[in-house]
C-alpha cells in the first residue's frame, strides 16, 4: 500500500473514532481538529491505530475514560478563556 493510500485510510479511522467517542461519551468542546489531533495521539503508531479501527464500534474503554477526562479539562478551559 503506497503512503498516501495509508494516510488517507489512517485519517478515517481516526475520523471515525472521533464520531464514536462524540456519540458514546459526549460532544466535544472544541474545535475538530483538536479533537482529531487529540484522537491521533492517542495512539503510538499506525498498528495501534489499525488495530482500533478493525474494533470498531467498540472502543477501548481506557480512550473512553481518557477522552471523558480530556472534554472535561478542556471545557474548564474554553469557560475560563
């Protein structure tokens, strides 16, 4: 598979967890491609990445637990700025 083609897959799984996580553990309060940023750090490289996306819709629930405390930290923040 060329670089591109991987790319382009790597960006819809991530795509796609960033739907799953808004849908099963709230909205998130910022801008998408923070959250898209956030989600892509969440994984250590493109297998990790792969693996979750051959899971889904169900996601690991240590990234629920993480993503709930990371739109609870930043939603303090959007109301404090």
């Amino acid at each position: 598979m060329d670089t591109l083609t991987q790319l382009d897959k790597s960006m819809e799984i991530i795509a796609t967890i960033a739907d799953r996580l808004e849908q099963q553990a709230g909205p998130c309060p910022v801008e998408r491609l923070r959250l898209v940023t956030w989600v892509t750090n969440q994984f250590v490289d493109v297998l990790a990445l792969e693996k979750a996306g051959r899971d889904l819709p169900r996601l690991p629930s240590e990234l629920l637990m993480d993503y709930m405390a990371w739109i609870h930290s930043v939603g303090k923040q959007a109301h404090l700025d």
